[in-house]
C-alpha cells in the first residue's frame, strides 16, 4: 500500500551506497572503453516500449548499472507505487488525491472503479461528448452566431491547460483539418490574444476556454477581454445567446463555469484526480481532438496507453519510462548533473521541450518528501532543449566541447510525415536524421589529440580540435510521428517522471511552489495600479522598483 508519510530515506539504502561505490568505478571508464569490452552493446542496452525503440547504450552505465538502478527503484517502492497509482490510491497524498491520468486512455470495455466511482465509464461519456461536438465543427455543422461554419479554433488557457494542447497540435500538423486553423492564448501580456485575434473573423471563431480551476487569472482575463471582443465585433450586448455558439469550456469547475457566461451544456468536464500538467489526454484536448478528429484523437489515446501497459508490466530492467528516469537520476544524484537537454529531431516537435518543462519540473521541483522532511539528494533536473538540427548551430558547442555533464536525450524518427526531396534529389528527412546519428556518435565518442595530429593539424590548435566524447545520450526512435506515437512519448515522460519522484520520495502531483507568487501578484496589483500612495514594501528592492514603475507609469 502506498505510504505518503514514512521516513524512509533513499540516500541510506544500501542500493544507493552500492550505486555510490559503482560510480566510482564507472567514472574512470570512457564510451570508447565501455563499446570496446562489449561489442554488441548497442543492441543489449536498448529497449523496445510499444513502438519505441529507446537506446541506452550511449550512457555511463552497463548491465550491472541497470541491475544496481532497478534495485535502488524496488527498495524504493517503485513497483508497489507504480500499482497503487494505476488502481486509483490517493497517491497525492498533500491533496490527498488519487492520480489517474492513466484511466484517461483506459479502452471502453476496461473496468476501474475509484472512490465507488466508475471511472471508466465517466472518461468514455465525455470523450462521447467531445466526439459529438467534434464532428458537428469539422462537418460544419455547429455553426456561430450567424450561420457560418467554424473556421478558427481559439484554446485560451495556460499551463497544463495550454502547454499540452499547443505542442500537440504542432506536432500533429500533417493531421490536421484544413478548414480548420488552431490558435492558443496563455499570456496575460495582451500581445498574446491580440496576436491570436488579429484578422480573425468572429462569426467563424470559437473559443475554448480552457482551465481546470476556471479560476486561473491570466486564463479569466484573457476570456473576459475575448468575450468583449467578440461581442463587439458581432454587435451584441452582455448576455446575448450569440456568447453560446462561440464559447465552450474545459473545466472541473461548473458554477464558475456558468458564472462566466458559458452554458454548461457547452462545457467538457474532468476529475479533480488529472492533474493540470498530466492532462492532454482529458478534456484539455479538445481543441487538438477537434483539429484531428476523434478518431485520430483515439490513436492518441491507444499510443498512451501502450506504454501505460508496458510500465505496468515490463519488469524494471526492460522497462522504457523506469529505465529512462533512473539513468536520469543516475547522472542527476551521482554525477553532479543538473540538467538534461531533449531534442527532437522534428520541427513539428518544436513546443515538445516546454511541454517537458512544465510536466518534469512543475512535478519533481521539491525539496520535501512525502513526509515533509527536507530531501537529503538533488532532485528535479532542469529540462530544456530545442529540435535539431537548429540546437547544433546554437549550443552543441558546450555540449561538445565545454565543461557540464549534459545528459541529452534525443527524439527521432525513421520515416518522415511529409517526404520531400531537395533539388539534387536528396531526402530531406535523411539529412536530418544522418545530423541525429552523427551528434550522438560524436558526443560519445570524440576525436582524440593523436587522431587531429595525424591529420596534420598544426600542434598549437590540436587542443582546441579535440572533442573530448563521453558525453552521454539516450536515443529514442519511433517509425513516424503519428498521433500514436506523441500519445507513446507524452506518457513515457509522464511515467519517468513519476519514477523518479518515487525514488526520492516527494509528491509529483502537488504544486504548492506556484501558490505563493500568484497570491503576491494580486496584493501588488492593488500597489502598483492603485492612486494612492503605496504603502512601503517590506524590502528595498522591490519598494523602489514599484515606484520606479509607478512613476514611468504615471502614477
Ligand atoms: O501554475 C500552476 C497551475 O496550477 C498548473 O499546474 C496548471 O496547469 C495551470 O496552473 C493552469 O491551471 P488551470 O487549468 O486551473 O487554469
């Protein structure tokens, strides 16, 4: 049974003192060393996870790493965990809240009751909706206000109502309708919606205002200035029915829902048990479902749920998402690193990075266990990266050539979604993909002083042309970018990222660190846009910059 309240510590395991020891040794063997002693090994260390095939054989590890990272995850409890979280415990236990993302993509004839809920039957019920409703905007026949065909999908929302959606529906541009254009609205800098709005028509547009609270600020005043416009622009008044062809909502929240103005016939409703950052697959995909269609939205949903199986079930030493996070966490607890890079070799997978950001690090940014005692190891790896090959003409160098551990996974494809060939009559795609191959190659394996040598170059710039190598990768390949397979991706992060949270015992699914700021950020509105005088800020920073503002401002 889960225990969100135990003392355990993952730094005194004897796994962890065993995965110290090993460190050591490992450390002093170069990739070049470790691909001489076992000549098969890009084969033995890489794993198939439904339609990904995930190597790990450019990494500091062997088969004894794997061995030892497997029984650090059992002494943590990962199995145990993995099973209470898939039944539908309350595994956030700071809400106390079962975690679920993984009944989303449950298949209809599937049986998980939670609470004394049928869970199964209420995600089917509104993925149904949502199909409907679907259908009657890409057949035209929901129409707006005048009788016009939708043309302009506008998702206001932010975070995991906003991040999810907008990367999925880059990613899944070769699926999308072609009457149909998406935009996504999350800033509450005005430029955004303004941005999104300009030279749209307001009878083809809806809007899908996107928020699970329903009370997020930067969500609510962009729908209130979008419902303004709209109204506006179709020469209607507050509380005119036009307001119901052109808005629906994503929300668990009703009341505030039909406070709004938004008819809950309209709204697409989900559980408090999908966390903001785990939920494309709910609701919040509603503006990709109606970009592609429910039934590609259901292969999404099918591709989520073949890893989901495979985490299930593969035991921990073939298993894609554990595998992924504990040679993460082995380079992140016992080898100083601090961030992992990720790029995909796909421009279409542009937003996939920011996507990565919110989920891994909004989860893992903790430094209390679940038992609220400090941590006792780094925890949460800062994620960043960009497609290739535009990384490599920006800052490959310090991967290359400078002085920080970047683990780096990269993301690629065999066959492109648009095959198209350059004037000489070669594959677009395959010079991509021979720019995948030839960086992790060479991060591994460098160019060594003797070898730039023996090609002439002068001594004194041999130090400078030496590539060092032994820079690590983990290479993930999939057949092509189908809704499938981003649905297989999104949930092997999904899942790493809860391993890792298991091993060092903090809560995932909580998000107190984001509280504070948004509560600070009302109490300075009223210091900033207010009249009178402010009042003296309690530290010196922050009192001068807010008059400083208020006077370039005018106040
Ligand atoms: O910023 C914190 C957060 O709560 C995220 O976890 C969430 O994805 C985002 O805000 C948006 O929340 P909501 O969907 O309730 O508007």
């Amino acid at each position: 049974m889960f225990d969100g309240g135990s003392d355990f510590d993952i730094s005194s395991t004897v796994s962890w003192h065993a995965l110290a020891a090993h460190q050591q040794h490992m450390y002093n063997l170069h990739l070049r060393e470790l691909f001489a002693m076992a000549p098969d090994r890009g084969r033995e260390l890489t794993v198939q996870a439904a339609d990904l095939r995930i190597d790990f054989s450019k990494n500091h590890i062997t088969r004894e790493t794997v061995e030892l990272l497997a029984a650090l995850a059992r002494e943590a409890g990962v199995e145990e965990k993995r099973d209470a979280m898939f039944a539908g415990a309350h595994i956030n236990t700071s809400e106390d809240r079962a975690v679920l993302h993984t009944a989303l993509r449950l298949p209809r004839d599937a049986e998980l009751v939670v609470d004394g809920q049928d869970v199964v039957a209420d995600v089917h019920e509104v993925l149904d909706a949502m199909g409907e409703f679907t259908d009657r905007v890409r057949s035209g026949e929901w129409t707006g206000h005048t009788g016009k065909a939708i043309t302009d999908v506008v998702n206001i929302g932010i975070g995991g109502s906003d991040l999810g959606p907008v990367m999925a529906y880059e990613a899944l541009r070769h699926y999308r309708h072609p009457r149909l254009t998406g935009h996504f609205v999350s800033n509450s800098d005005p430029s955004d919606l303004a941005a999104a709005l300009d030279g749209l028509d307001a009878e083809t547009t809806l809007f899908v205002v996107s928020s699970k609270t329903f009370t997020t600020l930067e969500t609510i005043t962009n729908a209130t200035a979008a419902k303004a416009w709209l109204l506006s622009e179709l020469g209607v008044g507050e509380g005119d029915p036009a307001v119901e062809k052109h808005f629906v909502a994503v929300s668990t929240n009703a009341e505030e829902v039909s406070a709004f103005g938004i008819d809950t016939d309209n709204m697409f409703g989900f559980w408090s048990w999908v966390g903001g950052r785990y939920s494309i697959d709910s609701a919040i995909g509603l503006s990709l479902m109606i970009a592609i269609g429910r039934e590609r939205f259901d292969e999404f949903l099918a591709g989520f749920h073949a890893i989901d199986e495979h985490f299930r079930t593969a035991p921990l030493e073939e298993n894609g998402p554990a595998l992924l996070a504990l040679v993460g966490l082995w380079y992140s607890n016992f080898w100083d690193a601090q961030s992992q890079a990720v790029m995909p070799y796909s421009n279409d997978m542009e937003r996939f990075p920011a996507y990565l950001q919110q989920l891994t690090m909004e989860s893992n940014g903790k430094s209390v266990t679940t038992a609220g005692h400090h941590v006792t190891t780094p925890t949460g790896s800062i994620y960043w990266g960009e497609p290739g090959t535009n990384g490599q003409h920006a800052f490959f160098q310090l991967l290359h050539q400078g002085t920080w551990l970047i683990p780096a996974d990269f993301i690629g494809f065999a066959n492109p979604v648009d095959d198209r060939t350059t004037a000489d009559g070669r594959s677009f795609h395959d010079i991509l993909m021979a720019n995948f191959f030839a960086q992790t190659e060479v991060l591994a394996f460098g160019k060594t002083a003797d070898d730039i040598a023996a090609e002439g170059v002068p001594p004194a710039l041999v130090p400078h042309k030496v590539m060092p190598g032994n820079r690590p990768t983990t290479s993930i390949l999939a057949p092509q970018l189908t809704p499938s397979v981003l649905g297989q991706l999104i949930a092997l992060y999904e899942h790493q990222t809860f391993v890792k949270g298991m091993v060092w015992g903090i809560n995932p699914f909580d998000q107190w660190g984001v509280e504070l700021g948004k509560q600070q950020a009302n109490a300075l509105m009223g210091v900033i846009g207010d009249d009178a005088v402010p009042a003296q800020q309690p530290d010196s920073s922050t009192d001068a910059m807010v008059r400083w503002y208020r006077e370039q401002r005018g106040r």
